[in-house]
C-alpha cells in the first residue's frame, strides 16, 4: 500500500520537515554569498574584510605616476563610484548612503581643506600626499586601505578623478611639500628628554601633562565641518589616524592637520624630531584593559583597529 505523508509517523513528519528547513537557510546563505548582498549595516562584504593593520602614510611604497590623461579620469571615475561614493558621496560631498552610520563621518572634498598631506598648513595636497592617504586609509576611522584591494594604476587613477570634486584643484597649485631630513643626533635618549620641554612648551593646553588628550582646551572641540574632535591620546598606538612611526609624527607636527584645531609648528627640524620622539615614546602597542585592537565590525563610532 502506498503511504500518504499523513499516514507516517508524527515525529517523521516533523524531521523532514526541519531537514527541509536547514536546506533552504544552507541555500540562502550560499546565495547571499555569492550575490555579494550587503553584510552587516548594509556595508559590502568586501569591505568588512579588508586588512586592517596599522598603516603609516609616511612609508607607502609609489612608483611614477601614469599620464594624467582623459582615459585614466574615466577609469578614476569608474573606481570612485564602485568603491568611494558609497562613504563620500556621488559628488564627493561626505554625504553618501553610510555616512551617517561613521564616526569621523567621510570627508567632504568639496571645500578643499584636507588633513593628511606634506605641504604647509592652507595648501592643497599633492597628488603624492592624496595618493599615501588612498593606499594606507587613515587608521582608528572607516576609511580603507585601499592598497590591499586596488591595483596602483587604479590609485593614481581615482586621486585625478578626486581632484574634479573640488574646484579648488583646478584654480590653485599644491603647496611645496616640507622635507624633514632626518636629524644631525640621533642619540634617542636625548631626543626625547628634549622633546619632553618642547611638548610642555606647546602641546600640554590641549594634548594634556601626560599627552592623554585631555588638556584645559580640549573638551567640545570641534573640526571646521563641526563636527567634534578630540586631540590625539599618545598612549593609544592604534589611534594615530596617519600612523605612529617617527616619520608620521614629525609631518604632522610640521604640517598640522587642516581643518582640525591641530595646528602646524614652525619649531626647526631638530625640534620637531625631538618633540616627535617625545611622543613616540608615550605610544603603546596595547594598552592595559583597552579594548582588543582585533576586528570590529562597521557600525556606530567604529575603529578599524589593527589586528596583532
Ligand atoms: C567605509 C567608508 C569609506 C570609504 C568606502 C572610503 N572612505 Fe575615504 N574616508 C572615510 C572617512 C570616515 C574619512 C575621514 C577620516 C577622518 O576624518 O579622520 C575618509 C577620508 C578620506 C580622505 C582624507 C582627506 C584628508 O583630509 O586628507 C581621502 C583623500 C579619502 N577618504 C579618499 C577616499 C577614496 C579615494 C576612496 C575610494 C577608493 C575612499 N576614500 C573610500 C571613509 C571612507
Ligand atoms: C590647539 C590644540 C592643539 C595643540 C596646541 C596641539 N595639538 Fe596635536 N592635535 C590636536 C587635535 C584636535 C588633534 C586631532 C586631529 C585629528 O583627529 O585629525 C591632534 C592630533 C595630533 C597628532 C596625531 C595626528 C594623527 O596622525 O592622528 C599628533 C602626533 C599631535 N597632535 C602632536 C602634537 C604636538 C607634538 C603638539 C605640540 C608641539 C600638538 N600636537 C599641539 C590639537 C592640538
């Protein structure tokens, strides 16, 4: 006799069905897999797995740049609204779908005021310095790595179609970028006691005695977009947004970062290696009952940490 489904055994039933029901999850994951649907908040999949160790602008690796022509500002154009519009905006206003979920929220290139860069404080970036901040994305914010993901040509291409989002490109030159030729003594002990007097000379208002970020300026400060900011903690490694390598240290101290409070310091170039050594010597890898520097999914007042 042929049995019917409602002539077997209740508890059959019951197991064929729940087989029935894993399949289709096993099913649907693969297809959200391989259809590259969104991960959490809505952020692609690649994103979420993008290397995140910690970068330093200053060493980026560069070889000559391709010839700015009319192909390499299609190909830029085609980058920036696969993989830059989503944060940035279509027109690079900082307005894109994601930019509400970020802390700091993306840049808005339109005005021209840019952070990370070698030229004086009130210039615009070389195509160089755009070039450092694409490849090692800014540490401790949302902003990628991009030279784990985008080939270098790719780069070059998207920093020429970046500079059509802000006109300013397009009426001033870059400023003349500031080399800081490495110091006559390097004896580092010395450096930093140096450095120590400088830092109580100029930093202490707003980086704090012990440089924790907490200095008499440094409650409800704002960036030039108003949005708020904070001086730098010296004792969180993982947070120096352009890396925390003597290197690093020095150009921001010499360049400041535009459109923060964070000014720029005319103190000579053995100064400015002593004050850098100075904080240096406050960064810590980890620090003790911090949060694990390990991944983070994207979300609220993320960290792209580092993994170690
Ligand atoms: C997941 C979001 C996200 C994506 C995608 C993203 N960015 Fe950003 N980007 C940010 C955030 C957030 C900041 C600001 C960080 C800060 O204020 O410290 C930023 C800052 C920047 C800056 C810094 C400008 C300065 O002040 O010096 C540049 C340049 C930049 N992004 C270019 C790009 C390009 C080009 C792409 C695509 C290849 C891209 N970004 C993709 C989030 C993103
Ligand atoms: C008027 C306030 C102010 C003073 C004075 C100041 N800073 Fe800062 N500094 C800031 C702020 C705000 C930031 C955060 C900028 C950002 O997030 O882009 C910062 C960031 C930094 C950073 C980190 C940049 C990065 O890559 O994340 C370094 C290094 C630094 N300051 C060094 C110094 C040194 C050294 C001095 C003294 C010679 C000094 N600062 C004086 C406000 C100040």
């Amino acid at each position: 006799m042929l049995l019917k489904s409602s002539h077997l055994p209740h508890s059959v039933y019951l197991h064929w069905k729940r087989w029935f029901f894993i399949l289709a999850m096993v099913l649907l994951y693969l297809f959200l897999l391989v259809s590259g649907v969104k991960g959490q908040q809505g952020m692609p999949w690649h994103w979420m797995h993008m290397p995140r160790a910690l970068q330093s602008w200053t060493s980026v690796k560069m070889s000559s740049p391709p010839a700015a022509d009319s192909e390499l500002l299609i190909t830029g154009k085609k980058v920036y609204l696969n993989n830059c519009a989503a944060c940035h905006g279509d027109m690079g206003k900082g307005d894109g779908r994601w930019a509400n979920y970020l802390v700091p929220r993306p840049r808005n290139f339109s005005r021209g005021i840019f952070r990370f860069k070698s030229t004086p404080s009130g210039t615009l970036p070389t195509d160089n310095d755009l070039f450092r901040t694409i490849s090692a994305g800014i540490n401790a914010t949302a902003m990628p790595s991009w030279q784990f993901v985008l080939p270098e040509k790719e780069r070059w291409a998207v920093v020429s179609y970046l500079k059509t989002l802000c006109k300013d490109f397009a009426e001033e030159a870059a400023g003349k970028p500031i080399i800081l030729t490495p110091s006559s003594d390097i004896t580092p002990g010395r450096m930093v006691q140096e450095g120590k007097e400088i830092f109580r000379k100029n930093c202490v208002e707003c980086h704090g005695p012990e440089g924790y970020g907490d200095g008499p300026s440094a409650l409800n400060m704002e960036d030039s977009f108003g949005d708020p900011i904070e001086p730098r903690n010296f004792h969180r490694a993982a947070e120096f947004k352009r890396g925390h390598t003597l290197a690093d240290i020095a150009l921001v101290v010499a360049t400041g970062n535009d459109g923060t409070p964070m000014p720029s310091f005319d103190l000579g170039k053995e100064n400015i290696w002593n004050v850098a050594s100075f904080v240096m010597s406050l960064a810590k890898e980890k620090e003790e009952g911090s949060e694990p520097n390990g991944y983070c999914p994207m979300g609220m007042g993320m960290r792209m940490g580092m993994k170690r």
